[in-house]
C-alpha cells in the first residue's frame, strides 16, 4: 500500500480534499466566528473580539458546568479502564475465543447509541426494571431516582465508551510475549507482583491510547447527557449544541467548541507527561 | 559418590492425544554440561520446562537435590530458565533486568551490587549496566539473559535453545563463551536444542531424544562414533547407510587367514547355541580378539564389507530371525581415499616422500584383512573450505559420501577420476 502510494502521489489527492473539506473547512469557520462579534454576512460590520471567551470565563454558570464536564469525564475514563482491563486481559490472555468475542463485543455497535440510550431510559426509570425488581424483593419501599441524575449520565458515558477501551487494551495487552511473564516468575516474582510489573507496565500505552479515545469524546458528548440527565447533570457539549441550533450564536459557540478543544488537549498533555509515555513509546520499539 | 542434582523417574506428558514426554527418566549429575538433543517437537522442550515447573507432569516424577517438585512454581525452585526469545524485559535497562531476581527476594541493595558487578565481570558486560536492551547487540542480549538467570544463583540453569536466533559466526563463539562461564561458576546447565553440533561442542553428556522418548545417553563422542540406532546415527551428523541382504563370519581363527570359511547367518545362530553350551574355548589370542569377531556383510548390491564387531553385539543380530533391513552405517570422515595406483604413479611417490605419503597403501595392508579396501569413481566434489565433500561410486560398496581435509594431497581430484579408498574394519556400526 505504502509502494503504491510511493510510486503514485496523485492517489493521496481524494483523500486529502475529504480531508481538507470536512476537516479543515469547518475547524477554519468555527476558528473565525470564535474571534469575531457577528455573522458574516454582507452589510453587517464585522469586528474581532475577545469577548466571546470573556463570557466563558466570567459567568459562574459556565464554570460550573466546565467543571462538572471534566469531573464527568475523568470519573468515566476511570471506570471505564476498570472495567475494559479484566475484559481485555481475558480476551488477550485467557481465551482462544477473542476473534469472535471482539465481534460479540462489537454487536451493540450496530444498533445506534441514541437507541441504547434510550433503552438504559426504560431500564433505570422509576419503574423501571431496577426499581420494580428492588421493590419487589421489598429491598426499598420508594422507586430510587436514577434517571435524571448524573449518575445516569455517567452510567450511560461509561455503557457506550467502555468497548473503546477494551479494544486498544486488549491491542497491547495481546502483544506482551507470554514469556516475559514466565521469566519475571522464573526469576522469583509471586504472580500478582510479575503482573504489575510486566503485563500492567507494559500496557500503559494501551491505556493511554484508550484514554484518549474515551475522555476526548466523553467531554463533549450532548446526546447522553440530553437523553439520561436532569437539568443540574448538563455538560458543555449541551450548551454548544443549543448556542448553534437553538441560540443561533455561532460565535459563542465556537469560542466554546475552541475553549473545550485546548482543555482536552491540556489534559492529555499533563497525563501523558505524568504517565512518562515517552519513555514507554522508546522502550517498546522492539 | 556422584551426585545427581536433578533426576527424572518415568515421567509422562500429554497434550490431549499426542504424547509430547514419553515415560522419560534420565539423571543429571552436579556441575555438569547436560544436553537435551532431538528435532523438533521430539519434546526437549517439554521436558526442560517440567523441570523448571512451567507446566506439571502427567506421571513421574522430577527430583531436584533429592527433592520431589510435585505442584511446587517456577519462583519456588532452585531452577532459572534462560528463555529461546530471552525474553528480556523491554522497559528495563540491563541492570534492572540483571537485578530483578535479586530484587524480588528482596536482596540488600550493597549485596545487589556486589553480585550484579561480579556477574556484570563473568558476562562481559560491565560498562553497559545503563544501556537499553534495544540498544545491545544479540550476543550482548544473550549474555544479559544469562547475567539475569545467574544472578540468583540457581542450582540448574535451564537453557532453551538460546542461541538459535544468532548468526552462525557469532553462535560458535557464544558456545565457547557458554561452556567457559559454566566451567567457571561451577553451576549444572541443562541445555536443549536441536543443533547437533552445538550439542557435540558443549557438552559433557547429551541425550538424543525422539518421539517423547530418550534413544541414547552419552558423552559426545560415545554418540558420534558409537550412535545405539539408526535415528541417532542419522540425526547426529552426516553418515553412509548401505543396505545388506546378509551377514557371514570371517574364518573363526586369525584374520587374514586366506582360507576363509563363509557361512549363513543361521551358522551363526547355532554357533551362539553352542558357545551357550560351552565354555570358552581357550585360545592364545589376545582378550581383545576375543571380545571381538570379525564378519563378512554381504550388501543389497553384492558387494562385501568386513567388519570387527563386539561379539555381544553379533549375537543379538544372530537372535533376529531374518537379515532384512540390516544397515551398515559409517561416517563419511572414516573412509581414507587414496590415488589409483596406476594414475599418475609419479606424483605418488612424491607425496610419500614428501611426507604426505600416509595414503600408500602396501599390497601387504590390503591383503591383511584389517581394511577393506575398494576401487571407485568420484561423482561429485563440493569444496567446502576446510573440508572437501565427495561422493564415491564403487561396485563393491555402491555409492557412498566421504569427506576429507582440504590438503594439497586432494586438489588435483576431478569428477570422473578413478580413486581408491579404504576403511579400517573396526569403523562403522551394523544396524538391525
């Protein structure tokens, strides 16, 4: 593939104008409305201005929500690689089945996730299956109040992003050379300490790769938080939607799209420097 | 008293139907350089790691110093296994891979360093402690491997063919090295692998393995020169098998007597009957020749081939009913050429008194019964840099591969030429 694209540079050209159409063109228009005060349209003065992302910074209620997001998607990110580890190691390790459990992994992949969130609707609401199996084994009295909350959207979060942890996990997990673990025990490791510092270590990367496929996509998600969250459980990603469709103030908008852009990116930053990523990346150009 | 350090009684593994360790017991003695010999899947791997407890045995038993290893891990066992892939820990540097075994027995740190200069000295490392492993060359990983096994002082080192992923030159002088830090730590090594020459190099004792099961244990050479069956005479080196059709004794009294009295293999039978009957007869011949008794092999083709065998040896042929799929084996570095006598007489003489004249045969040699000596055609001539490789094509003996050094002796040697050639009558090893 790589020779083909070698000998044949014009082949690069579809993919580039997909590119620059679908990427670069909006990034460029969310990128000029973010620093100016109007629509561009003719007839209107257009002006440059900061003041889009003051607004962020200045109301309260903005803040909140920014810090609520974060807190939302760090503790999805958290469970989600609590949960995909064991799911991956099993898959990588203890089974010879994993083709075909990666494929069952992915089948609720094929219905859309605004359905399964719906779905989690029937399932958590106040009678729903939960509360009516609770009530009927009389462990409560009154119908618990899960949907609406930001439990339900975090639990939602973790539902749809989990197997986007699982994959790049169980990627790495699966190319540590089973002997590694061998000669870590050989050498007088107890099994759980020749986990840690093999197989754990060893798909760190995995984990960061992983990380940043759920935190990015988790920070910004609307729809989830929409469909399962009550008022006080919004996230940014509903702001941004209805300052586009609703509002109509595109410019707020992108400076906020913009804002949430160099979070995710900062955080990612900081937790690959704290994770020492680069070190792990050079040891593993084996 | 010897001391075994690791002893196996009738051990057995299966995987499923295929018996990978066929009731194998064999005994290791301590400080000695053990090799595990056999192709692959002949179950040399299985059996080294049984002993170092990474997968349990089906029946038997493992005893290492006298102890059995019955449901006892690889951490808890005086064993260390250097692994095939070495499988160095990549996101350690070598020193961190060197201590680790160290570290998890929770060494003292002055002690840690102590050993990891000692045995940073023994590998030939010292000065790369910082390095990463990506950053050493695959001798260098090689010896980090070994450093890490040997670091915690095992009482075993289990070796799975760790110098198969190496290129030849460096490979030969790995063995050397191997077999230097062994004499020198003292310490048993158990090595497997399925490279014949590497096992003939290193090793005070090898066992050829196949089919799960042991064929011969020996030193080297007692395999080389004397393999028990066909497999290890075929599997350890490169070898002539000529089919025979029957055998026949040698006059019973001196050799080289002309009168020689052919008999069939069923005469033989009824002398083996006999001599059951009776003692000895007392002869004033030497012991040797008493042990030992000459016989005649009448090969598929018809040619004749004498040979000096042990008596015990010839009786457990005559036992056999029929003389089908009898061989008789010999290497091709056994068999001595010489030039035609009637080719080039002059140079000939030149070579013996230059010295080189070891190949003159006198007429007296050949008559003596003591060789057997043949007339053939050379077919092919492989040069080989140190060796010349040749295939001989004789009436007598049919086609036979023969090697010899690359002296100026041989230069001339063309395909097509006539040679003559000869073996002593003690060489070679008849199969049934």
């Amino acid at each position: 593939m790589s020779q083909l694209l070698k000998n044949n540079k014009k082949l690069i050209y579809p993919g580039f104008l997909w590119f620059l159409f679908f990427f670069i063109f909006p990034l460029t228009v969310i990128l000029v409305y973010a620093f100016i005060d109007n629509f561009l349209r003719s007839g209107t003065d257009v002006n440059f201005t900061f003041d889009n992302f003051l607004i962020i910074f200045q109301r309260k209620h903005y803040l909140l929500l920014l810090g609520r997001s974060i807190r939302i998607s760090l503790i999805t990110t958290f469970f989600s690689i609590a949960f995909a580890y064991p799911i991956a190691y099993f898959l990588a390790k203890k089974t010879k089945y994993d083709k075909i459990l990666i494929v069952a992994l992915m089948i609720p992949f094929w219905v859309n996730y605004l359905i399964r969130t719906f779905a989690w609707k029937l399932i958590i609401s106040e009678n729903g299956i939960i509360n009516k199996i609770l009530t009927s084994l009389n462990i409560i009295d009154e119908p618990l109040r899960i949907l609406y909350t930001e439990f339900a959207v975090i639990l939602g979060l973790i539902y749809t992003h989990t197997p986007m942890m699982i994959l790049p996990l169980y990627a790495t997990i699966s190319r540590i050379d089973n002997s590694l673990l061998e000669a870590a025990l050989d050498l007088g490791a107890s099994k759980s300490r020749a986990f840690f510092d093999i197989i754990l270590r060893l798909s760190l990367t995995g984990i960061f790769a992983g990380t940043v496929l759920v935190f990015i996509p988790v920070l910004g998600s609307f729809a989830i938080p929409a469909i399962l969250g009550g008022t006080d459980s919004m996230m940014i990603g509903n702001i941004i939607e209805s300052q586009f469709i609703e509002v109509g103030n595109w410019n707020f908008g992108s400076a906020f799209t913009l804002t949430l852009a160099l979070i995710s990116l900062a955080m990612i930053f900081i937790y690959s420097k704290f994770f020492g990523l680069q070190s792990i990346y050079k040891n593993q150009e084996i | 008293m010897e001391k075994y350090i690791v002893e196996l009684k009738n051990v057995v593994k299966k995987f499923g139907n295929f018996t990978a360790v066929d009731n194998i017991s064999l005994k290791i003695k301590e400080g000695s350089f053990f090799s595990l010999l056999g192709p692959s899947g002949c179950g040399k791997t299985t059996t080294l790691r049984m002993i170092g407890g990474f997968i349990d045995t089906d029946k038997g038993d493992i005893l290492i110093d006298s102890s059995n290893m019955k449901g006892v891990p690889p951490n808890k066992r005086s064993t260390s296994l250097v692994f095939q892939n070495l499988a160095l820990f990549p996101h350690m540097n070598v020193k961190d891979n060197i201590i680790y075994g160290l570290k998890k027995r929770k060494t003292p740190p002055d002690i840690i360093n102590e050993k990891l200069k000692r045995i940073l000295n023994i590998v030939n490392l010292s000065g790369l402690e910082h390095r990463r492993i990506t950053e050493l060359s695959g001798g260098q990983q090689q010896r980090v491997a070994l450093a890490r096994s040997l670091i915690i002082e095992p009482e075993i080192l289990l070796l799975d063919e760790p110098l198969a992923n190496l290129d030849k030159k460096l490979r030969i002088s790995m063995q050397y090295e191997l077999k230097e830090i062994q004499k020198r730590i003292g310490t048993t090594f158990l090595y497997v692998t399925h490279d014949q020459g590497e096992a003939l190099a290193m090793s005070d004792t090898i066992a050829v393995m196949n089919d799960g099961k042991i064929i011969q244990t020996g030193s080297p050479s007692e395999i080389y020169n004397h393999p028990s069956d066909i497999f290890v005479a075929d599997f350890i080196g490169a070898g002539n098998f000529i089919e025979l059709k029957a055998l026949k004794k040698l006059g019973s009294k001196e050799f080289g007597n002309e009168n020689i009295h052919l008999k069939d293999i069923n005469d033989i039978q009824d002398n083996v009957e006999d001599r059951k009957n009776q003692p000895e007869p007392l002869t004033n011949q030497s012991n040797h020749v008493n042990e030992f008794e000459s016989i005649i092999c009448i090969t598929k083709a018809g040619g004749k081939i004498i040979h000096r065998m042990k008596k015990d040896n010839l009786r457990k042929i005559s036992l056999k009913d029929s003389a089908q799929n009898m061989v008789f084996f010999i290497r091709p570095e056994k068999i001595s050429l010489m030039r035609n006598l009637s080719f080039k007489a002059d140079n000939y003489i030149e070579d013996a008194e230059n010295g080189t004249g070891s190949r003159f045969l006198r007429q007296e040699d050949i008559d003596s019964k003591e060789i057997n000596f043949y007339q053939g055609i050379i077919e092919s001539i492989i040069f080989e840099g140190p060796d010349i490789r040749l295939v001989i094509n004789s009436n007598q003996a049919g086609r036979l591969k023969a090697e010899v050094k690359n002296e100026r002796f041989f230069l001339g040697l063309t395909v097509g030429s006539s040679i003559d050639f000869f073996w002593n009558i003690e060489e070679g090893t008849v199969f049934f």
